[in-house]
C-alpha cells in the first residue's frame, strides 16, 4: 500500500514565514501588522480548504489587501496638467521638502527667540520675491477659494460686475456665479458672451459695486466677431479690479505670449491677482493671493481666510517650488 497523502494543512506556510516576504513585509510597512496578518490568516485557511495551493498564499494575501491611495499613472493624454490626473507633477526638490515636513516643523516657531512667527513665511517670501510687483501675497488651499475669500471679504452683501463671456464653469458642474453669490455677493452680469466693452462696465459700477472681475478663460476659447476689455482699461474705472488669472504663471513667458501672468498683470492696474499653485508654477494645489497691501490684509484677516489656510506639507512644497528652478 502507498503512502497516505499528506495533510494539506500541514504544508500551508506559517504565519511568521510569510510576513517575512519582502512584498507582505512592505505592505506591513504602508498598512500595518494586523491588517496584513488578517489577509495571510484568510490566505491560509483558503489553501487549508484547498481553493488555493500552499504557495499560492503570498500572491493571495496581497491580492487581498487595498492598492497603494494613491495610485502612480502614467500621463499618456496629451495634457500635461490634467486635472483627473492631479495637474502638475511636484519636482524633485518639493518632494524632498514634504517628506521634510511630515514631522514637526517651525511652520509658525521663530527658532531664534522661541516665540510664534508668522506661518509659512518662507513660502510667503518666496512668493513675494517672485512677484515684486505685488505690495503684499497671501496663500489659500485651492484657486476657487482665493475667489471666495476676494468675494466674501471684498463684496459680501455688494455687487460684483463680471462679463458674460467670463462666467465660466471650474470643473466638476461648478460654475463661477454659484460660486461667487455663494459668499453673499450679487452678480452684475454686463456684455454679451461674445462682446463686452468698456463703457458696459462703466454704467454698471455704482455705490454697491464691490469689485470688478476679470476671469481669463483658460479652457476654452472664443473667436470671431468678439471683443473683450484689459485690465489696464478696467483699472479705470475706480473700482478695484481682482483678476482671476488661473494658471499661476508669476511673470510673462515668451513660449507662453497668450498667457496672462501676475506681474503684468499687476502693472496693468489689478488690484489683485488670484491664482493656481499646482498649474505652470508647478507646486501644490494652492489659491494665490498677490496685489494691492491694504487689501491682501483685508483677506488674511478675515475670518474666512483661516478655514481656508494651508497645511504645513503645501507650504513645504510651495517655497522648494518657488525656490527651485
């Protein structure tokens, strides 16, 4: 008589074993212990069932566990700041300044006297250095809530005057009018989608006019039988005007010549410049505050603007960006 096959209990690999593989050992590493010896246990008793073999366990346990949040892709869409896919990529040097920054950091410390400095300033002056023309910068989560703070502390219970053909629509079914009278604004809508002049803003300024607004369409563009006024022309009018520039690109660029930038348009006559951290400046996702000194203060002490404030990880990578080439 042959032998007796053995137990195929007796050949599932040990608990001990497996999380001595150098995959389960890196998922212990990014999940912990406990959830990674649950897999291998629910592994184990597979194979004892016989649904898998013994040295199937390892590849099952992993299989089991959730993918790395989030997920490395490769951008092969012909956009290179896609939105979907996170916009701009951080360099090098960001990187290195957000692993630097996950522990605790003298994000708001003076470590020379010991006493509370003001936060992120060296973010801050970064900024500031790479816009001289700006009086004053100030740093929010995200370019939406720049607007919102503009509007909230600017015209809240105003009217804030904007052209037709600039009411355009973020992202994600969000549109600038719900976006704007969301803060207790009113809109004044003036012009038509594809034309609107100077003297359309003119008659609608008046005593409850908070701002004017100019928003660089950046998504999409309209030609033909158009027209559109500067913020030079604007700036005109005796109201301030708050540009929503999107992009985030500090000064002019000859590869980019359509592009508005912050420091032309600072020059230009805006009041403030709103934009984007993580579109061609190349940092983190941030709302950009630069402008007028009485006003950029206005905004960082509203009370708004503390729900609005950045984390220490984002202001790390916004001054190795800014700082960078």
């Amino acid at each position: 008589m042959g032998e007796a096959p053995a137990d195929p209990r007796r050949r599932v690999p040990r608990t001990d074993t497996l999380l001595a593989d150098p995959r389960l050992a890196a998922a212990v590493a990014t999940l912990g212990r406990d959830r990674v010896k649950a897999a291998v246990g629910r592994a184990q008793e597979r194979a004892r069932r016989g649904d898998i073999t013994p040295e199937q366990v390892p590849d099952d346990a992993l299989a089991a566990l959730p993918a790395p949040v989030p997920r490395a892709v490769l951008n092969a869409t012909g956009v290179v700041l896609h939105t979907n896919l996170g916009r701009a990529p951080l360099s090098a040097a960001a990187v290195e300044a957000v692993a630097a920054a996950a522990g605790h950091t003298d994000v708001e410390l003076d470590l020379r006297t010991g006493r509370r400095a003001r936060r992120g300033r060296d973010a801050l002056d970064a900024l500031a250095a790479a816009v001289p023309d700006a009086a004053a910068v100030h740093v929010v989560n995200n370019g939406a809530a720049a607007l919102v703070l503009a509007a909230t502390a600017l015209a809240a219970g105003a009217e804030i005057v904007v052209s037709r053909g600039e009411l355009v629509e973020i992202g994600d079914g969000f549109r600038l009018p719900d976006l704007m009278e969301s803060t207790g604004a009113r809109l004044r809508e003036v012009g038509t989608t594809n034309r609107t002049t100077l003297a359309d803003y003119a008659a609608a300024i008046g005593p409850t006019t908070g701002f004017v607004l100019k928003v660089h369409p950046s998504n999409f563009l309209v030609t033909g039988f158009t027209s559109a006024v500067p913020v030079r022309a604007l700036a005109t009018l005796g109201v301030p005007v708050v540009a929503d520039i999107g992009s985030g690109l500090l000064a002019a660029d000859p590869l980019l010549p359509d592009e508005p930038d912050a420091a032309s348009t600072l020059r230009a006559g805006a009041a403030l410049v709103t934009a984007s951290g993580d579109k061609l400046l190349g940092g983190p996702q941030a709302g950009l505050l630069l402008g007028d000194a009485a006003l950029v203060e206005r905004l960082r002490r509203h009370p708004l603007a503390r729900a609005l404030r950045v984390d220490k990880l984002t202001l790390a990578a916004l001054a190795a960006t800014l700082h960078g080439p």
